[in-house]
C-alpha cells in the first residue's frame, strides 16, 4: 500500500524506507500496547484474588476496602 506524508502542504510519496520505518514502528507499538494490556488484566486478576483470599480468611467489604483503600 502506497503511503504519503505532507511537505509544505503537499502530498508527497512516502519512500520505500519510509513506508518501512513506518510499518516496523506501528507493529513495535502495536506489541508495546498488547503487553500493557496484558500486564493491566493480570494485576486486575491478581487484585480480585486477592480480595477474595480476604474474604476467605473473614473479612468482610468495609474491613477490606480499610486494608486497601478500594
């Protein structure tokens, strides 16, 4: 796919190592945002375990929402 960018309110052809400096940083993003939301679902998981492992041991929801502030 035929990529353009603006020079002085022109559109121009992107080059070929444009188009592929462009690809290489949209698929590194892509990976980047993917980790994060994978890291912010495990500490999501992680938090209602662990607020279950409380009410396990007898806490009820005020006494947990004391110890943890949610």
């Amino acid at each position: 796919m035929t990529r353009y960018k603006y020079v002085e309110h022109q559109r121009v052809k992107m080059t070929a190592e444009e188009e592929t400096a462009i690809n290489e940083l949209q698929a590194r993003l892509t990976e980047e945002n993917t980790q994060i939301a994978l890291a912010e679902a495990a500490a999501e998981a992680k938090a209602v375990t662990g607020k279950q492992k409380l009410k396990d041991l007898g806490l009820d929801d005020e006494e947990i929402k004391a110890l943890t502030g949610k």
